[in-house]
C-alpha cells in the first residue's frame, strides 16, 4: 500500500511540473523563443539551465522516479517555475511529504479576526490559540474564565509549558491530575522541540525553566515525546467544583505553526463554565 501511495506521489509531482512549466514562455524567463515548439510552454532543458540541475535530473522528477531531492534543489525549481507560496508548499509536500523548513519555522503570532470570531462564538467552550513555540497568541473569555485570565496575564507567562510547571493556580485545577499534565506537556513540547534543535529561543527557554523548576529539569533529560491528543480532562474550579471536558487540538492548514485547542463541556460542566464567562464579563480590565 504504502509504495503504491510513493507512486502515487511522484507520478502527481511529475505531472505538476510539467503544468507549471507547460505555463510558461521562454519571455517570461528571460530566455530567447527560436518559434520551434512542438508544445507550450518550456523545455526541460530550458528549466534544468534556470535552476541549475542536471537535464537528466529534471527530467527523472518529471518521469516520477523515486529519487532524493533536497530542500535547496526544490527552491531552485520552484524559482525557475516562478511557483507562488501555495505552489512551492505543494511542491514540497509532493517532493518530501513535508513543508518547506521556512514554512514550519514562521513564527506565527497573530490570528486573523475570522478565527478570533470563531473562537468568541464557541462561548463557553474554553478555547486557545497556541504558536509553535506553545505561547498562547488568542483566546476567548471561557478560556479566560476556566484556566486564567489571559487578557492581564503577563505575556512571559503565557506559554503553556512554562505554566505547567510554575502556577500555582493550575495546580489548584488539577489537584492530583498536575503530575500526568506536565509529563504529557513536555513531552508534546519536546516532539516540538524536534523541529527548531538548536534555535536560541528553545535552548534560552529549556535552560530557563530548568532553572526554575527541578521537575521540568528530570523530566526533560528522559526524552519522552507525546503527539498533541485528544481526550478529557478534569478540573477542579475553586467557584464552581469540578468541570469535565473533552479536549481537540488541530492546526490550520494557511498557517500550520498555530494550533487551535477547544474544550468542550460535558453535563453540567457547561452551565458552570456559562456562569463564569458571564461574570467575567462584569470585570474590567486594561
């Protein structure tokens, strides 16, 4: 199965290709038009020369052969074929099965207001919007209402990993459940932390709450990894008691370095979560 998904695959690059450079006139490169074209577009030859590869290698792309393709060879096609973003990121999933590096690695800390409206619409299902380094970039008043209010915490206190570890309120929420939550924490964080190894933000933030936090130090030298999951969770709300919810994380597909986390509650959990958010809403703040 898996090899026929490979055909597949680079049968789909090949014929994608070829598109793009069926697309193009020799003009729109700079090149000269000899009028001796059987068919539109570019040669292979004519796109090998702009990007700087082997005709013989451009063309085996073309043919869907199974061959190893780097990120610097995949730029140099993509800007001899003058592919957009959109185009580039599927030529790259195509190629690799994976985002272009620069894509995975935008730090991404705003929202647009169609999401932000999505999120006040949920209500009272609490509801974030982390960035890829785990810092919460939005949110919506159950979110604030539930685990702390966002809108006058301190910006350095707003990444989920670092407040696993350090707040005293999340603890009180958790009770017994807080070991389990910062070991999975983590361990997602850490599954991040395989894409940026080495970027300074991750090795001043890890170095950072090391120092503040001997459990974050032990746990991290075991070197667990977790995918972000589903599932419920438990909190134990000092106003109203216990809340229950199921929990869903998704990226979106325009901007895969945010992740939207909703929380929705079961039985009674929502007329607890609505009396908080409809409280919250009372108070001012800056």
């Amino acid at each position: 199965m898996e090899q026929t998904m490979d055909m597949t695959r680079l049968e789909q690059l090949g014929q994608f290709l070829r598109t793009r450079r069926e697309r193009l006139t020799p003009e729109a490169l700079g090149l000269p038009n000899d009028g001796k074209r059987r068919t539109p577009g570019l040669r292979r030859s004519e796109v090998a020369m702009v990007a700087k590869v082997s005709v013989d290698w451009y063309t085996w792309m073309e043919q869907g052969r199974n061959i190893q393709v780097s990120a610097q060879v995949l730029d140099s096609i993509a800007r001899a074929l003058q592919l957009d973003a959109s185009e580039r990121k599927h030529l790259y999933l195509l190629a690799t099965r994976q985002f272009p590096a620069d894509v995975l690695h935008t730090e991404l800390t705003e929202v647009s207001a169609t999401l932000q409206h999505v999120l006040d619409r949920l209500e009272y299902s609490p509801a974030i919007v982390t960035d890829a380094r785990w810092n919460v970039v939005a949110w919506n008043l159950a979110a604030c209402a539930t685990v702390g209010d966002y809108r006058v915490m301190p910006e350095s206190e707003r990444n989920m990993v670092w407040r696993a570890f350090t707040s005293p309120y999340l603890r009180q929420l958790l009770r017994d459940k807080w070991e389990e939550h910062a070991q999975i924490r983590l361990a997602q964080f850490r599954a991040s932390y395989g894409t940026y190894a080495g970027d300074p933000w991750w090795e001043e933030f890890i170095i950072g709450l090391s120092n503040v936090s001997s459990h974050f130090r032990e746990w991290w030298a075991k070197h667990e990894v977790l995918p972000v999951s589903e599932g419920n969770k438990v909190y134990f709300h000092p106003e109203v008691g216990e809340l229950t919810l199921e929990h869903i994380t998704f990226q979106l597909s325009d901007a895969p370095g945010l992740r939207v986390m909703v929380n929705t509650p079961i039985g009674e959990t929502e007329g607890k979560i609505k009396r908080l958010t409809e409280n919250l809403k009372n108070i001012s703040h800056p």
